[in-house]
C-alpha cells in the first residue's frame, strides 16, 4: 500500500538520485548500502514501478521516477518543515539550513561571519553552494535550497525575496596612472582597458545596464576572458594593467588588490541590492532570522549609506 511508506524511504530514494551511487547514498544517509538498496526496493514494490535504471553508471531514475521524484520532494521536504515548526515550539535551535549564493558574492560575505554562525548555532547543519543565480532560483522551486543569498531584485512571483544591504561599485584601475584623480566618472573609464566578467553572469549584465560599456568597447587582442570568478578577474586586470568595476565587499581583498588603485564613482553611485530569497512555503524562519542578523552585522561596518546612489538590477 502507497499509504505504508516512510519518510526514511523517501530520503533513502532522493540520496541515491542525488549521488547516482548505493555506496555514496548509503554513506550520505548513515546506513549499509544493503539496507538503502532494501528499503528503495520496498518502496518500489508499494509503488509498483521501478524508479531506478540500475544498469547505468551513475544510476538514473526511470521515466516513472522521473514523474514521481519532484513529489517525494515535496513530501520530504514539507516533513522537514513540519519539524522545524516543532522545533520553533520548543524554542529549539536545531536541523538544517540548505544556502545557495552566487560566486561573486560568496568569498567575499561569508569570511566576515560564517565561523561566528556555525560556532554559536553547533546543532544546525549549514549546507553552502556557490551557484549562478539561475541555480539558485531553479533549486528554490525544486525545495533542493533553502535560501538563496543573490542581487535582487528578481521579481519572480514564485519566490519571495527581502532585502539586506546595498553594495556600492568602486572602479579599480591597476595602470596606477591616475593617482591624483579622487573620484571618477563613469564617462573616464577607458572602455579598452576594461575587463568584465564573462556575457552570461549577472555581475557583467548590471555594470552594462548603466554604462553600456560593451557596445564601445573593442576586441581586445587575441585574448578572449571568459569566468564567472571574480579573484580570477582581479588576477587578469593586475596583469594587464587594466580595470574593471568592484563590489564594495570584493575590493577587500587584499592580497590580490592595491588599494591605492580603487577610486570612488561619482553620483549617483551605482549600488547594488544584496539579499534573500526563499520558497513561498518555507517555514525554517527563525534560521533565516539568524542568518540575516549575522550578514547584517557583518557588513554594517564596511558599507556606507550614499546619498544618492543608482540600484543595478540583475539581469
């Protein structure tokens, strides 16, 4: 009977989907593989339907796995919730927190307050994926994430997004030329110095939004620089003497970056909005709670309000 299946089924079920291996999925879930391939097999007898290609490397779902596998998610994952709300009554600080973030954001915010969060919550399991924004939203939907930590805003009416802090842009220029200059205008950058992130990352589409640098800039060389790492950037304008516009949080860095190369952008500074975004169910609120307090404070000290500022919308 379909009514007779566990919990512990369905998370046998999405371990082995996840890893394409008994061994791996055994070992994510703390058990034998014996008992993992047992118990998935049960499950599929109460079904009556294979869920598993058990021929190939790695092993795939089924086409009828494929149609059942987004509705186990579901069911496991409005378990977890179900168990945060007792928790939450319990006044309990326990279970798990799944966080996708994107790339040109992750190396630079979690330094600041990940070791204080996992040390003063020691029963959470943090779980951290540094994936494009597409990813995140894609894994969202799928409940694969908890919470996303990308530019807003989105917009995407199947997800709900809040705010928490707005980055400022400083232009780095490596030449060292323009020392004396205090602050620069977005109209003195030079276009063919100018290096950006590769076309398809988020970073690249807000920049071009205000300075649609990229319709005027030439080809440079031969060389044709495509990433979506931002340390992998710096690297290359250091190299070439060039520039290239940097979050507030990134121009931190400073093993990789001469501070005395960043400049200040003249008004309206172009800003660009950090914040969270979650599934319309999610329901681990006091965690997301204490995430937001910690990236709060964690940036209060380096981020200035401006007085006038232009907010860069993700692509």
């Amino acid at each position: 009977m379909i009514s007779s299946i566990s919990i512990t089924q369905i998370k046998y079920v999405l371990a082995l989907e996840k890893t394409g291996s008994f061994s791996e999925a055994a070992d994510m879930c703390y058990v034998t593989q014996s008992t993992l391939s047992t118990m998935i097999k049960k499950l599929e007898q109460q079904f009556n339907r294979q869920l598993f290609n058990r021929k190939s490397k790695p092993i795939s779902l089924t086409q009828e796995g494929k149609l059942l596998i987004t509705q186990l998610k579901v069911i496991y994952n409005e378990f977890e919730n179900l168990q945060e709300l007792v928790q939450e009554s319990d006044q309990q600080f326990n279970g798990t927190l799944k966080i996708g973030i994107i790339p040109t954001l992750a190396p630079f915010l979690f330094p600041l307050f990940i070791n204080k969060l996992v040390t003063g919550y020691p029963n959470i399991q943090f779980t951290i994926n540094e994936i494009t924004t597409e990813d995140i939203v894609t894994r969202l939907k799928n409940r694969d994430l908890d919470i996303g930590i990308l530019s807003l805003p989105l917009k995407d009416k199947d997800l709900v997004e809040k705010c928490l802090f707005k980055e400022d842009f400083l232009v780095y220029d490596a030449s060292g030329k323009n020392r004396k200059i205090k602050k620069y205008k977005i109209d003195d950058i030079d276009v063919n110095r100018l290096w950006l992130l590769e076309e398809s990352h988020c970073l690249t589409s807000q920049i071009e939004k205000i300075c649609h640098l990229k319709k005027i800039k030439k080809p440079n060389h031969n060389l044709d620089f495509k990433s979506g790492s931002i340390l992998s950037l710096i690297e290359l304008v250091n190299m070439n003497k060039g520039i290239t516009l940097l979050p507030r949080l990134a121009s931190l860095h400073k093993n990789l970056i001469n501070q005395d190369f960043l400049y200040k952008i003249e008004n309206p500074i172009p800003v660009r909005e950090i914040g969270v975004i979650t599934h319309p169910n999610f329901t681990k609120r006091r965690l997301l709670h204490i995430l937001e307090k910690e990236i709060k404070e964690a940036v209060k000290p380096i981020l200035k309000k401006a007085r006038k500022v232009q907010v860069i919308k993700p692509y």
